[in-house]
C-alpha cells in the first residue's frame, strides 16, 4: 500500500474550472515553460498560496512573536533563491509564480544553455542526461536550491557530454541552415524534385511538343467533321426543296397548255 504519508494530495483544483481568463493564462505557462498539464501550475500555485498565508498569519501576530517563524519562512525561501538576503514578509506577498517556474529545472537546464528548447530539456531530464553534483536528477519539476545551482552539469556516461554532440544547442545553431522563402517550403513546391530530394526545386511548367500540336490538330479536325454532320441535313432539305420548286415549274404550262386544247375543241 506504501507509506501513508505519502499519500496525499499536493495541489487544490481551481474554484472555477471553466473560467476563460484562468485557462488561457495556465496554458500561456504551459506552453513558455514546457510543463505537462495544468496539474503542475496548480500544484506551484497551491505552494505559493501556503507560503502568502503564512506570511499573513506572521503579520497579525505582535514582532516579538513573530520574529522565528519569519526567520524560518525567509530563510526557507532564501535557500530556494527565491529572495534576497535583505527580504522581509511583504517580498513574501509579493512572489508570484514565475518565480517558482524559474527556479524549476527543467527552466534551470534550458537557460544555462543545455538544451535548445524547454521541451528538449525535460525529455533530457527525464532520460537520466543530467546531473545534479553526483545524483542523476530525473525530476524536472525539482526547485533548484541556490546552492545546487552550479552543480548541473550532464552526466559523464552520457552522449550528450561530448561537446561534438549534434544535439547540444552550439552545434544546432551552428549546422542551421537559412530558411527559404515559404513558397519553396510548401509542399506542392517540393514535387518537382526527385524522390530522395525532399527539398527539389519547381517543376518546370511544360512547353507543348509535337504530340501536343498533333492532338490539337485532331482536336480541330474532329470539330469540322462534327460542323459538317450537323449541316448536312440543312444542305439535303435546300436541295429537296429545289427539286420541288423545278417540278412545279414544269408541271403549271403543260396544265395551260391542256386547258387552251380543251378551249379549241
């Protein structure tokens, strides 16, 4: 079952979980520190609220009473390096949760220059890369004391110790190479290359060969053909209609002629 001590919750939920401004704002965090979810804000959140209550509890009590428990409490926060040697209770008031994510480190090993990103630098943590004097640190929401600050360092049996690394930041920015334009970088742009080459260059737009032209004289010849089987039946109607009128000709002056006979007689 484990250590009932140990089982407890370290963090409190907000009081409104669907509020707009609270969510963007946890998420701003999460994404510029590169922490897991919203479970580690709440957490340092819980943390910085019992250290406010305690300095308010501290300030409503009389100097003499109070004088050890704000030793303590100072002394706590100094050795955090979260205040400076001449702090008081209102520095206490006045810390915020940024100064707590600073001293994470996870934000410690990626501002010392370690690792390129937040994100690289936690997945290095977790990896057992980093060392903290002799311990191997793989927890990266660990506060880092002041004194242990200069003590992370990367692990000598990791790779990552070699300073010829390609994944250490000095030789990442170093092999960068410049960006091209964003119409080069689209996909539909990087077709035109041949199939190993992920960066080819535009396809080339295609000049009409021979095969075109004689596609193209079909393509008019066959529309003539079609001009003329639809103007036939126009051209076999004029005709019967003139075979029509010649015979109508013919027949009227035999017909005056037999009338003019008959007349005679």
């Amino acid at each position: 079952m484990g250590d009932p001590k140990r089982i407890r919750k370290k963090y409190k939920t907000p009081r409104q979980p669907f509020e707009r401004h609270r969510i963007d704002s946890d998420l701003a965090l999460i994404g510029k520190y590169g922490l897991r979810n919203m479970k580690a804000v709440w957490k340092l959140n819980t943390l910085l609220a019992n250290f406010r209550s305690n300095a308010r509890r501290l300030l409503s009590l009389d100097v003499d009473d109070r004088k050890i428990g704000e030793q303590e409490l100072i002394g706590r926060l100094q050795r955090l390096g979260l205040l400076d040697a001449k702090a008081t209770l209102d520095n206490v008031l006045s810390l915020k949760i940024e100064s707590f994510l600073e001293r994470r480190l996870q934000t410690m090993v990626y501002k010392s220059g370690m690792a390129t990103t937040p994100h690289h630098s936690r997945q290095m943590i977790v990896h057992g890369h980093i060392i903290i004097g002799d311990k191997i640190a793989k927890s990266p929401s660990y506060i880092v004391p002041a004194a242990e600050e200069k003590l992370i360092v990367f692990n000598k049996h990791s790779p990552l110790a070699k300073e010829s690394h390609k994944a250490l930041p000095s030789n990442v920015f170093k092999n960068k190479k410049p960006q091209a334009d964003k119409k080069d970088s689209r996909r539909g742009d990087r077709r035109g290359g041949r199939p190993g080459d992920r960066g080819g260059q535009r396809r080339p737009q295609r000049t009409p060969g021979p095969s075109a032209s004689k596609i193209v004289e079909k393509e008019k010849a066959d529309v003539d053909v079609v001009k003329i089987a639809i103007d036939a039946p126009e051209a076999a109607i004029q005709k019967e209609a003139k075979k029509d009128t010649k015979k109508e000709s013919k027949k009227e002056p035999q017909k005056d002629a037999k009338k003019e006979i008959k007349k005679d007689k």
